[in-house]
C-alpha cells in the first residue's frame, strides 16, 4: 500500500511539473530552456519534478517584462528604434499626403452634399 501512494503522488507530481513546464511563460523559466526543463522532467521523473519546482520554476518575471502579446514583431528587442530613418520619414510624409488628400476629398464632398441638397 505505501508504495502504492508514494508512486501516485509521484505519477501526478510528475503530470503537475509537465504541464506546469508547458503552460508557463518563457519569461518565468529559470537556467534552462523550456524543453531542456520538460525533457528533465520526462527523463528523471522524480528528481526532474523536483528540481523544476525548486530551480526552474521562477516566480517573478524579468525586470520591465510586460507578458507576451502573441506578436513576435512586438517583442523584438529593439523593435522600437528607427531602422532606416529615411524610410521612416518618406512613409511618413506618405501618411501626411494621403491624410490631406483623405481630407480635401471629404470637404469636396460635403461642398457637393449641401450644394446638391440646396
């Protein structure tokens, strides 16, 4: 019967550790890599939830980490410096032409609507 239990607990330890490797955020995980921590884990069933519960498992993120937004383009370091600032300046210039274009094609509209409407 004790080795009944203690091979239960061990069984669902285990399945905790697995699923807790796999669900938590990168930004958590400590020293390893997640699937180096899942891989311990599998391999050394025991010692391996252990010592994910003890090493691995962090509880406080990075300094300055927002979570994941699902947009890896928005969490590249560095993702908000200017690549080439000429190419920023032509598509904003862009952006101001098509704005005043955008807005002299509602003001001729709104001209026609009232004298259409008179």
């Amino acid at each position: 019967m004790p080795y009944a239990l203690f091979g239960l607990i061990t069984m669902l330890l285990w399945i905790f550790c697995i699923v807790d490797a796999i669900t938590r955020d990168d930004a958590y995980i400590q020293h390893l890599p997640k699937v180096v921590w899942i891989l311990v884990i599998i391999l050394l069933p025991t010692l391996g939830s252990v010592l994910w519960l003890i090493v691995g498992r962090g509880h406080n993120a990075p300094a300055g980490y927002v979570g994941p937004t699902g947009y890896g383009e928005y969490e590249r370091p560095g993702r908000a410096l200017a690549q080439d600032p000429a190419a920023d300046e032509e598509f904003l210039r862009q952006c101001r032409e098509r704005a005043e274009a955008q807005r002299r094609i509602g003001k001729q509209q709104r001209l026609d609507g009232e004298a259409g409407g008179a």
